[in-house]
C-alpha cells in the first residue's frame, strides 16, 4: 500500500519506520518541505521517499501526525478525500500542553469534518512514541486502540497493523472510542501487551 505521512517529528519518524517494516510505499513529508529532509536519509528504509505534503494527501491511505492546531488547515488543501482512509494521530495539546477544547465534538470528529468525505480511523495517539513501532520485550502483541465510523476502513486498517506485531483493539465510532482516547479520555499514555493465554 502507499501510505502518506503528513510530519516528521517525533511520531511521523517512528511510524514511517514502522509501517516500512511492511511491504509498502512510504511517502514522508513535513511543511518545510521534501529537500529539508534530506540529511535524514540514512535514518530510513529505501521505501520511504521524501515528498511534498500535496503528494503525501494524495496517498490511499494518510497518516495525519501534526499538531492539532494545524491539522484542520492540513487536512483543507484537499477538496475531496474520496473515500480515502485517514489516520488520525493528533492529541489537543497546544504547543505549550495545554489542553484545547472541541466540545462537544471528540477531537477526531473535529478531523473528520476537516477531512472532507474520507474515512477516519483514530490511532496510535494513546501509545507513547517509544512504543508505536509495535515492539514487545519478552511475548505478546503491542495493544493498538482504534475508532472510527466506517467499519470497512476499520477492518483493512486492523488488517494493515496486525503484521506489524500490533493487536488492534476496536473502541467502536469516533464519539464513543474517540472520547476515551483522547486527552483526558483515560487510555492516553498507555502501553499494554496481550499475552496469548
């Protein structure tokens, strides 16, 4: 699968390594642009490409790990998502971790509306950084929480973590699993294991 990755911080590096585990095209981009990625290029495989943010939206499946405050403007430049998925990593934090509110909207209902006919699954938000890539020390599967309203893109998003050695965990619609994710919710900054019984 192609997969764009719209920021390369912290949490856009871990999952472009992450999801290049896999047998997938990796396009990683960031606002300064593809060239300001350069010096970066021995951190990863040789399926993540650097490219523009407009190529990175354009991907069949969109991972949105920028801060929230400027996700809807990201999310706007295109008209038209087309059914395509869209990940949705963002916490309500400002830049200085204060809390922002979306009431009486989740958070990512907020990114959903941005994110004009796609469909939006909620993830990854509530791991640590240090745990996205999936790893386990000892046994067992990393627990990835998901939401979203669309039941066929949960499946194929599930379906695309499980290799990854991540056991996805559906909280149900982005009001429901949305709410309990997000900042406040009670599941951020978790990192659990299933161990096979």
């Amino acid at each position: 699968m192609k997969i764009g990755i719209i920021g390369a911080g912290t949490v856009g590096t871990v999952l472009a390594k992450t999801f290049a585990r896999g047998d997938h095209q990796i396009k990683l981009s960031r606002h300064s642009g593809a060239a300001s990625l350069a010096t970066r290029r021995a951190e990863f495989a040789a399926n993540v490409a650097f490219v523009e943010v407009a190529e990175a939206l354009q991907q069949p499946l969109v991972i949105l790990a920028v801060p929230f405050e400027q996700a809807s403007a990201v999310l706007a430049q295109v008209a038209d998502y087309k059914q395509r998925i869209v990940v949705d990593v963002t916490n309500q934090f400002t830049a200085d971790f204060k809390k922002i509110k979306t009431d009486p909207l989740t958070g990512s209902e907020v990114i959903a509306r941005a994110a004009n006919n796609a469909r939006v699954i909620k993830a990854f938000n509530t791991i640590p950084p240090e745990f996205m890539d999936g790893h386990v020390d000892g046994p067992g599967k990393r627990v990835l929480f998901y939401a979203g309203d669309d039941v066929a893109a949960k499946k194929e998003f599930a379906a695309l973590v499980r290799p990854l050695n991540f056991r996805p965990v559906n909280l149900g619609k982005l009001r429901h699993g949305g709410s309990v994710m997000q900042v406040g919710g009670g599941l951020g900054n978790t990192h659990f294991v299933q161990i096979e019984e």
